[in-house]
C-alpha cells in the first residue's frame, strides 16, 4: 500500500479550531477495527450460500482477502440502490484479480460484509467515509476516497487543512451557560429479535396470514400503515421485510401489499434455497397508522426495531428521524439504544387509569339513579 499522495478535498473547509476533534482513523486495513466491526456484520466467505443473503437496498460493501491469520480490506463500495447486484460485479472482478497467476493474491480467500442505510447522507455514513480518509493511506483496490463527494457535501463535519483530517465542528460557544436539565429516569426499550412470538410486535401488528392468500382474496384494507413480511418454513418464522415509505413511513398497504407480491416472491426465492425442503410460505401482516408516525406508540415500535442486535434479512428500519425529534426519547451513548423517559409513561398510565375511574363513577352513578327511579 502507498501513502496517498493526492486527493485531498477541494473547496472552501473551516481550518482547524482548538475545538475541532478528529473523527477517529481506521485502524489499518489488515488490523481489527472496533469503529468498524461495530457497524458492520461480520465476515462471511464469498460463496453460492452468502451472496445471496446480502440485501437488494442501498447500503455499504466491504471486501476482504484472508491469507492465513489475517483479513485485509481491499474494496469499499458505496450503493444506494442495490446492494446485492453490485456485490456481485465487486466479487466477480476479484476472483478475476486471483485467478491471475502471476498475482500474489493468489491463495487468499475472499471475504465480505456488509451494512445498509437509507441515505447515504445519514450521520453513519458520513462518520465512516470520514474514520476511513483519516487513516491516510488507500486500501490495495482502490484509487479514490470512498463517500469523498458526500464528505464534501455535508455540514456535519469540517476538513482541517493543518490536519489533513475530516473533524466534528466546533460545539456551542463557552461562554453560552448550559441550561440546567432535570435528572431522567429512563429505561431501555427491548430489542427485537425478528423470531416469532414477539410480545411487542404482536401488540401492534395482527394476525400473520398467507401472502398469496392476502394478495389473490384481496384481504389487504385499502388505509394507510405499514407492514411486515415473515418467511415460515417448518416450526419456524422469520421477519425479513419491513415495508414502508422511506420518508413519510406510511404507505397504502392494499397497494404495496401488491405491488411487493408481484416484484418478489418469485424473484426472492431463490434466496432460501436452503429452506426449500421445509416448503417455505411467505406471510404478512400490517398496522393500521390512523394518527401521525410520531406518536408514542410508533415511536415505542420504532425504538423496539432499532435496538435490535441485527436487522431482518432484506431491510432497513424506520423511525430513527421522528425518535430524534422526541423528547421522550433518548439515545444511550456508549450503546446506541434508545430509552424511554419513564416518568412519562407513568403519567400516561395514571393518566389514563384516572379516566378509567371517573368513567365508572358516572356509570356507577347512572345505575344509582335509575335503581331509585325504579322504586319511585
């Protein structure tokens, strides 16, 4: 590898202030990196069996060659439509690479892994084009920085030209007297783990049902909400789609039910081929949303989905934008899970239990006065 000798951004960037902080480097390409390893899944071998699990949405491709003990990145690729298809064109073109006999490559296996997103603007993003320049030197395969353009686009970060590294801006003036906040008590919201039964996603979803049946009966209510497909193979159920609008969340759940059902059972089956002898049934079922995705109760969906230790199969999740603007809501730093203020929700429940109470009073009362009436 070759220390980069150009590259380095063009345009207007703040210079450095005593303030700015370097987004934390790459550790190396053939080293373990936590920044990484925390974002990513792990590493998988190029195979018949793993290609077909990487997911058809927009997200990040990482190649690796393992030679003995060790893995070196060699390919990074930024795709906002299709992941799978371009990881096929990467794994095709290094096979290529080591069936060159005169390569020194040549014994390495081929690894790779993966993570989705919805933008490639999203703060994630951003932070790992920035984790990786700062390292300073291309992985073998590469010739560019990959995500510069979006570096170079966004306002999250700034460029130090005394560093020659992407940096988090300066924070809010010092002499600005922080306001004091009270003390919350918060408590994390349960991850989902995408197996059935799932005691949250139960209470708001309803009943699972055939696809085919769903889509051919027309069971599917013509409102808006979102849904989830599951894959049912033996004494086994998987969530592997979450479907929904990636801006507004909802969509039209009669129409999207079809136009899914049209688009990919059959493309997809062959994805679980490994299941094929279990007769696997593709299921749904949806949520009907009458208010706003920013109510409590979506929120709570939301932050169960996102603190989940993986994602289904061929998704990405909702919600993480409206949590954000939730201040009954907060993200733990150290884990990134999302909390709930549980003083809040103990409003709420006695909230609603005093309602519940004077209900009963008043029809408590009427069963008073008639009783009387009766004996008038």
């Amino acid at each position: 590898m070759v220390k980069l000798k150009c590259g380095m951004p063009s345009g207007n960037y703040s210079a450095k202030k005593e303030s700015d902080i370097p987004v934390a480097p790459c550790q190396g390409w053939a080293d373990p990196c936590e920044f990484c390893d925390k974002r990513f899944g792990k590493w998988v071998e190029s195979n018949e069996e793993n290609i077909p699990k990487i997911p058809t949405k927009p997200g990040i491709f990482m190649l690796g060659l393992k030679s003995k003990n060790s893995t070196e990145v060699v390919d990074i690729i930024i795709n906002e439509h299709d992941l799978q298809k371009q990881a096929y064109n990467s794994i095709d073109h290094i096979h290529g690479r080591i069936a060159d006999k005169k390569s020194k490559i040549t014994k390495s296996v081929v690894l790779f892994r993966w993570v989705t997103f919805q933008q490639k603007t999203d703060k994630d993003v951003i932070n790992l084009c920035a984790h990786w320049y700062n390292n300073g030197v291309l992985p073998k395969f590469l010739n560019s920085w990959p995500g510069l353009n979006v570096l170079q686009e966004t306002d999250s970060l700034v460029f130090s030209k005394e560093l020659q590294k992407w940096c988090y801006p300066k924070k809010d003036a010092f002499w600005r007297k922080p306001k004091t906040m009270p003390a919350k008590v918060v408590e994390v919201v349960n991850g989902c783990n995408w197996t059935q039964p799932c005691e949250v996603c139960d209470a708001y979803f309803g009943k699972w049902k055939s696809l085919e049946d769903v889509f051919l009966k027309d069971q599917a209510p013509n409102s808006s909400g979102i849904f989830m497909i599951g894959l049912r193979y033996g004494n086994v159920r998987k969530v592997v789609d979450i479907c929904f609008h990636r801006e507004d969340i909802k969509i039209n759940i009669l129409e999207s039910i079809e136009r899914y059902y049209k688009r990919n059972t059959r493309f997809n089956q062959w994805k679980y081929k490994h299941a094929l002898d279990k007769n696997p049934v593709y299921e749904v079922r949806w949520m009907e949303i009458k208010t706003g995705v920013d109510s409590e109760n979506c929120c709570f969906l939301f932050a169960h989905w996102l603190n989940a230790a993986s994602r289904p199969l061929m998704s990405s999740l909702p919600g993480e934008k409206v949590l954000e603007k939730n201040e009954r809501f907060l993200i733990r730093y150290h884990d990134k899970k999302w909390c709930y203020e549980v003083e809040f929700y103990k409003e709420l429940k006695n909230s609603k239990s005093k309602i519940k109470k004077d209900i009963m009073n008043e029809l408590q009362e009427d069963i008073n006065y008639f009783s009387i009436s009766d004996h008038v």
